[in-house]
C-alpha cells in the first residue's frame, strides 16, 4: 500500500526515479562544469538576485512616499482653503 503510494507520488518506480536522478543530475553537472559555473557561485547569484529585487521593493515604496508627499504639499492646501472658503460662505449667509 505504502509502495503503491509511493510510486503514485514519484510518477514511476523509486529505483527508476532515482537512476533518472542520478543521470540527470550527472549531464548537468557536466555541462555546469564544462561551462565552468561552480554550484556556490549559483547560490551567491540567486543570493544577489532576491537582495536586489527586495532593495527595489522598497525604493518603489520610498519612490511612492515621495510622490505622495509632493502631491500632499498641493493638494492639502488647497482642500483646506476651498473648505475655509466653503465654510465662510456659509457664515455669510
């Protein structure tokens, strides 16, 4: 039962999963090592990677604060002079 399961789950035999693997993982390797790219220096780039997507995310959020903050310093006042003039208006009456 736990093998059928088993099997279920890798899509075919463990002991043929497994040589898949294993020649898989060995053509990879070959082609990794006759391009001469070295498993850590795949991890320090993917490292990279995430460090510089995540420093964007937040140069967009700082981007955006900025932006709000300058369309603030226009459209604060003004809605505060149109309620004053509103609310004048209504004195006035």
């Amino acid at each position: 039962m736990v093998a059928g399961r088993l099997t279920r789950f890798l899509g075919d035999s463990p002991l043929r999963v497994l040589l898949r693997l294993l020649v898989l993982s060995f053509v990879v390797g070959l082609v990794l090592a006759t391009l001469d790219i070295h498993p850590l220096e795949l991890w320090a780039w993917a490292e990279r990677l995430i460090s510089r997507v995540y420093h964007m995310g937040f140069e967009a959020l700082e981007r955006a604060a900025g932006y709000l903050l300058l369309g603030a310093l226009i459209v604060v006042p003004l809605f505060l002079i149109v309620r004053l003039v509103k609310f004048a208006g209504r004195r006035g009456e």
